[in-house]
C-alpha cells in the first residue's frame, strides 16, 4: 500500500511539474536541426538518473504513454523516440540508505530539464512536453 500511495504521489508531482529545475533552455529550439531520422517530426528523448548510489526505483512514461516501474542499477538510462506535443515524466527514488541521485532528460543530445533528491529514499521527478 506504502508504494502504491509513493507511486500515486509521484506520478501527481509529475504531473505538476514539482521538483523540477530547467537547464539548457528546453524551448522550441533546444535541439533544432538534430531530429532522430528523416522524418523532422520526430526526436530523440533520453531519461537518465545518476549519482553516487547503487540502485534505484524509476517510474516513467514511455514512448506509447504508458507508465512503466523498475528497479535499476545507477547510473541508468532508457531511450525513445517521440513526437512534437508528447507528455514525458521521469521519477526515481533512492533505494540506498545514504546518498544522492539525478534525474535527467535530454532531447536530441541537449539537456532539457534535471531534478536531484538529497537523502536515503528520496525522489527527484522531472516531467515535460516534447518539443
């Protein structure tokens, strides 16, 4: 139940857009001109958590909208191709007793937006729109 309501929590900070901090602009021009193919339409989106811990647990929005829920080892990172317009959210939650982590998504190779949480089980959340 305990990480049923720290999943709903997050997933609602999400949302909202709390926890997070922008970095290298992220606007309509961040990674202009590096589209993932032929079709312009499309980019690269790459979610990241690093820092100096062992493991943690990321929950994601994935390619097709949906939510997925791992437990990974840190530094970890998944990549997708997406659409102008498309919702993304990134959360992790520190998994060891001590530490830090960071959450990060880059969208054509340019950071977009990063968020960091302080302390043993603590959840840095980031979340955007595709360009």
């Amino acid at each position: 139940m305990k990480k049923l309501i720290t999943l709903s929590l997050c997933l609602l900070l999400a949302a909202c857009g709390a926890g997070e901090a922008g970095f290298g602009g992220g606007g309509a021009g961040a990674g202009a001109g590096t589209s993932a193919g032929a079709n312009d339409a499309t980019h690269v989106l790459v979610y990241s958590v690093d820092g100096p811990i062992s493991r943690a647990s990321v929950t994601y929005q994935n390619d097709q909208g949906g939510i997925a829920q791992e437990i990974v080892n840190v530094p970890w990172k998944k990549q997708f191709v997406v659409i102008p317009g498309q919702p993304f959210s990134l959360s992790a939650q520190n998994q060891d007793s001590a530490g830090y982590l960071t959450v990060g998504i880059a969208i054509d190779g340019a950071p977009y937006k990063q968020a960091t949480a302080l302390g043993a089980f603590a959840t840095a959340t980031t979340a955007g729109s595709c360009c």
